[in-house]
C-alpha cells in the first residue's frame, strides 16, 4: 500500500499513528490563572542532554482555551511546565487525565493522584511519577496544520522517585509508552549493545 497523507488513505483508522512507535508518554503538568492541569502527550521526546531539553506536540484545540488546549495555554501565562514519566501503575490515572475537562478543573483531583511540589518552577508534579522534569520554555513553535504546537523546554531539574534508582541508574519497573490508536505497551524487556 501507498498513499499520501494529504490525500487520504481510505482505512478506518489513520496508520500515522501507530507507524512512529513506541512512543514516550509525557505527561505534563502545568499551573496557571485557572489553577493546576495534567494531561499526556505521546507526540514527545528528549532532544538534547547537554544541555537537557525536551519537546512535546499539542494538537487541536478546545473551545473554552482559543487556539490550543490548556497545557499550552498555561505554559504561555507560566512559562514553565513539568514532564512527568509514566509507569503501567499509573496507566489509569494517566488516561483519566486524557479527559476533555472544562478550563479550570484539577486532572490531578478528577484522577485521584497526589501532588508534590517542584523545586525550580511554580508547578505541581506527580508524586507517584518513577521521574519528573522540570522545564522552562524556550519556545512555542507553530506547526503546519491548525492548533499544532511544538513546545520546547530547557530541562532546570530532575526528581528521580528512589525506588528508581538502582546502582547508580535510573531504572524504573517499566515504561509505558503509545504504539497509537488505543494500544499501548509496558517496556520491560531491555538488552544491553556497546557501541564499535
């Protein structure tokens, strides 16, 4: 099968989305005029580690937030939002907070989930989270298509839950990631490869 995407592919199910996979889930929080928000985003990476910086994607929009959704729209008052990482433990809450709530309501509460509180920014992170990054904006770059944004953000601090570290790396019980559609899958299985 060919296609072009801007032409359409004719299946049920748009294959972009499960073609880029796995996926990292970063599950960002934020704090703005209206209070704290949590949701995730598949469309996200680490791009750098010296200096430390990460990007994720935000698309469409809601009609209570203008062009955006509320993450990006509380990154733009902040300046600032926290990536925090997912484990399967925490697969429910973090697709509770996937849900479409008014501007305003607290994900963390909606979804059960305790907060702790950031060293470097003025935002809530996810207590329970095997790691959380935290982050100043650097950019908010408009992508092709309506209500697309890349954010990009200078990493300022790291919180690594102890259990987590194990001789001297971060090795968390698993790692969740998006294959797309509804499908997502629990990393467990690792092999080591030394570079020539």
């Amino acid at each position: 099968m060919f296609y072009r995407p801007d032409k359409g592919h004719d299946l049920p199910h748009d294959p972009f989305h499960a073609i880029v996979a796995p996926r990292p889930i970063g599950w960002i929080s934020t704090r703005g005029q209206m209070g704290d928000n949590l949701a995730p985003y598949s469309f996200f990476t680490a791009v750098s580690a010296s200096p430390a910086q990460v990007v994720f994607a935000s698309t469409a929009t809601k009609p209570d937030r203008g062009d955006t959704k509320d993450t990006v729209t509380q990154i733009r008052e902040s300046g600032v939002f926290c990536v925090n990482l997912v484990t399967s433990a925490l697969a429910a809450q973090m697709n509770a907070t996937s849900a479409m709530l008014a501007a305003g309501e607290d994900e963390f509460l909606a979804a059960g989930l305790e907060k702790a509180g950031c060293e470097m920014i003025d935002c809530a992170r996810v207590a329970a989270a095997p790691a959380a990054l935290e982050c100043r904006l650097v950019q908010i770059v408009p992508l092709l298509g309506q209500s697309n944004f890349l954010v990009h953000g200078a990493v300022v601090g790291v919180h690594i839950r102890p259990d987590c570290l194990r001789d001297g790396r971060y090795l968390p019980p698993d790692r969740l990631s998006r294959l797309g559609y509804m499908d997502y899958a629990t990393v467990t299985e690792t092999f080591e490869m030394a570079r020539p």
